[in-house]
C-alpha cells in the first residue's frame, strides 16, 4: 500500500502537509485561488496590515542559484481583502482550515486586526507574524523578547481561537532557551520556523553593485541557504516546547527530501516559500510524489511514524 500524506493539525484534517509560505502566491484573490484549486494540503494568505499597503520600491524580490533575497516591505492588500477571502473560502469548504496572517505594524494595530478576527465567523487558523525583517526602521518584533511577551500576554487576553506565530531563525541555544520559555507561557496552537533569514546581502559582481533597490541591497534569505538554520529551529523548539504546542516547518523545502527532514525534525506542516516563486503550484504534486517515495523505499506507510524521531549520535 502506498504511504500516506494525510495530516491531522488542529483538530482537522489535510490531505498532505504542504502550504505556501505567506508572501509567496497568496496576495492577491486570483493567487489564493490557483493556491485553494491545487494539490497543496492548506494555503496562507499574504501578511496584511489594517490598510493596503504598496510596500518597497522595485526590484524587491531576486532569485539566485541557491535561494532568494527579498524586502518586499509588507504589500498586501489590506485586512478586510483577506478576511473576505478566508470567510468565504469556509463557507464554501468544510474539509481544510484557511490561515490568515497578520502584521500589524504597532502591538495595537495587531490586536485591532485580531479583536475583529475574535468576533467574526472565521474558525480557521490565525498566524501572527513576528518576524518581518523588510519594514525600515522596524525592527523584527521577535528578536525582542519582552515586546513578544507583551504582545502575546495582549492578545491572550481575549483571543480564543487558534494562534500561531511566525518566527525569526534563532542561532544561540540561549537564545532558543529563552524564547521557548516565553512561548510555553501562552495557549498557542503552533509556531512556524522560520521565517527569512534578514538581512542578508547579496552582490552582482558584473555590476559590482547590489540586486534588489530598498535598504541598499539588504534583504531577507530564504531557499537552499537557509535549510539548515531553518532545521536547527524546527528540531530546538520541538525538543523545548509543551507538545500541545505544533511547529509549521518553513526553510530550504526545494525537494521531498527537505521535507522529510523538517518532518523528522518535528514539523507537522510544511510551508513552501522560494521554491513556490520559482516553480508555481505544481511544486506541489512534484513534493508529494517525491516524499511518497522516500517514505514507501524506508516502509513509513504515515508521517506519524517518523515525525519527530530524528535521531542523535
Ligand atoms: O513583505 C515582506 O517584505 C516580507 C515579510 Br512581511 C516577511 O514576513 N518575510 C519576508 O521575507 N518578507
């Protein structure tokens, strides 16, 4: 028999564990669209501020040979574009919950965005970002550990639906030690490693100048770079966190062997981001059939069996 892919997060079920990562193929209702009509297990809208907003001058996003490097800078369509979108998708769905990704750009304009999410129809599932690392002159939220706590402490105070958080890559166990104990403080329902890695730069030498226009040339990383940390934070945070706590995988996933690798590391959804931009929405069936493969050759008929079993030395 062949494995399967199905994945229980949240008290629902999707046929597979893949997503896009938010900011890639979901800005607009003709994205999120070809994103609900393909073979992708869930699907995330863009990360939104209470307004439209047009985000960085272009060129803002660039491909490399080995990744990505992007200061988009936030454009998204506004607030009530998204939560239209996820509340009609519901109504019309009954099998997979949508995500909805807020960035509001003050802790108040997060808990506006999220009061209105607490009083609506919507019973998906709600990521608040807190890492964007492309907003000049704003520093990304997470790398601030008492603002962190602030915020969630705000938004427990009232939100009672589902909640994730968008994380930042971490690089010092003191670091993940002192995050995760902030994070077992609060009801969440999962956490997403990682978002890019900021701040990166990268440089044409033809042109002996930089390739994307905001920030002169810093952006964030994302792609076969960033495996790696991406795997590193997914493996701290699953052996630091309280189980009821789930970690969405984000980071590197060019290939069915990268997801296995983030599924042993502890991941229970997987979000495609540069991968996605380079190869659009049929990098879903390619993924699937890739990592069906593996787990059939190693006899894993589900991903239960080897979620989280990564093993040490
Ligand atoms: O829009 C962006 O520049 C952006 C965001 Br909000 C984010 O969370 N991560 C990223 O790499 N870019």
């Amino acid at each position: 028999m062949s494995s399967s892919l199905q994945t229980a997060f949240l008290g629902s079920y999707y046929q597979n564990p893949f997503m896009n990562a938010s900011g890639v193929h979901c800005l607009t209702v003709k994205e999120l669209n070809e994103l609900s009509a393909s073979r992708a297990g869930a699907f995330i809208t863009k990360s939104c501020t209470t307004k439209e907003r047009e985000g960085n001058p272009k060129p803002r996003y660039y491909s490399v040979p080995l990744g990505s490097i992007n200061s988009m800078g936030l454009p998204n369509k506004g607030f009530d574009y998204y939560l239209n979108y996820v509340l009609d998708f519901q109504s019309k769905s009954s099998d997979s919950l949508p995500f909805l990704s807020v960035a509001g750009m003050s802790i108040d304009e997060n808990l506006h965005m999220l009061r209105i999410v607490q009083d609506s129809a919507f019973n998906g599932v709600v990521e608040l970002n807190l890492s964007c690392p492309n907003v000049p002159g704003k520093p990304q939220v997470a790398y601030d550990f008492e603002v962190t706590e602030e915020i969630l402490t705000k938004v427990f105070d009232f939100y009672k639906k589902p909640l994730g958080v968008k994380l930042p890559p971490f690089f010092d166990f003191a670091h993940f030690d002192a995050m995760a104990q902030i994070l077992n403080k609060f009801p969440l329902a999962y956490i997403n490693c990682i978002n890019s890695v900021g701040n990166g730069l990268y440089i044409d030498i033809e042109s002996e100048g930089v390739v994307i226009k905001p920030k002169n040339g810093f952006g964030g990383i994302g792609g076969e770079y960033v495996k790696p940390t991406a795997l590193a934070n997914v493996r701290a945070f699953y052996l630091r966190l309280k189980p009821e706590i789930k970690i969405i995988g984000t980071g590197g996933i060019c290939t069915g062997r990268d997801a296995f690798e983030h599924l042993l590391c502890g991941a229970s959804m997987l979000q495609v981001g540069t991968q996605l931009y380079e190869e659009g929405v049929s990098v879903f069936d390619r993924l699937q059939q890739e990592l069906r493969e593996i787990m059939n050759k190693k006899g894993y008929k589900s991903i239960d069996e080897f979620r989280g079993k990564l093993k040490s030395l």
